[in-house]
C-alpha cells in the first residue's frame, strides 16, 4: 500500500468512527501524542482497513498525482506540471545527490510564483 508515496488519500469518516468504536483505547492514547511512535497507528490503518471490507474505489496511483526527485534532469518536468496543471498533485522530493539543488529550487519557485502570483492570506 506504500506505493502512494506522499501523495494525499481519502478517508472516510465512518472508517475513522468504526475504528474508534472498536479500539478507543488505542485511538486515544495516539491522540495524545505530539509525535509518531511505535506504538502508535497511521493513516495506512484506514487503508487497509477498507481494502479488508471491500469499501474502496481503486484507481492508478498515477491518476492521483507523481512523487518526483528534485534534479537537473528533473525540473523542467516539474515546471511544466505546475504551470500547466498536468496532474492534480505532486510530491517533490528533495536528495542529497543534487550538486545543483539552488538553481533548481529558484526555477520550481518561479513556475509556482506563475502559477500563483498573488500571496495568499496565511502568506502575508
């Protein structure tokens, strides 16, 4: 079920209550937590929660969006999917094998800068 990356997945609120019904214990417990531990769960519970019952639509992960490594080779791919709004999300991941991450980085600001010219009110 990892193959989603960091790309967003829907929940639904009646698996989230079902769960919580059956386990608020648990539930509670990681509710309490400022940060994620081993004996906590993750949202890859509701996954495979679903899957269990049936109660999913399947689709191809790339219909959702793309996880991609910030490079040289890279870039302008990224520019043209922010500028054009070619796929509906996308990750951008950042590695340590990039000697050029800097020039990179201000080519990815300038095509969202296209994209969204105007701060938003959390931005001011």
């Amino acid at each position: 079920m990892s193959t989603y990356g960091h790309l967003s997945l829907p929940h639904l609120k009646s698996t989230l209550q079902e769960i919580w019904d059956m386990h608020p214990d648990i539930l509670e417990h990681v509710s309490l937590q400022k940060f994620r531990s081993d004996d906590g769960i993750n949202p890859w519970l509701l996954c495979a929660w679903n899957h269990a019952k049936g109660s999913f639509y399947p689709t191809h992960k790339d219909r959702l969006g793309q996880d991609i490594q910030i490079s040289p080779n890279t870039t302008n791919k990224i520019c043209d999917i922010v500028k054009g709004g070619l796929i509906p999300q996308i990750c951008l991941n950042d590695t340590q094998k990039n000697a050029d991450f800097e020039n990179c980085t201000k080519a990815i600001v300038a095509a969202f800068e296209t994209l969204l010219p105007t701060k938003s009110m959390f931005e001011k």
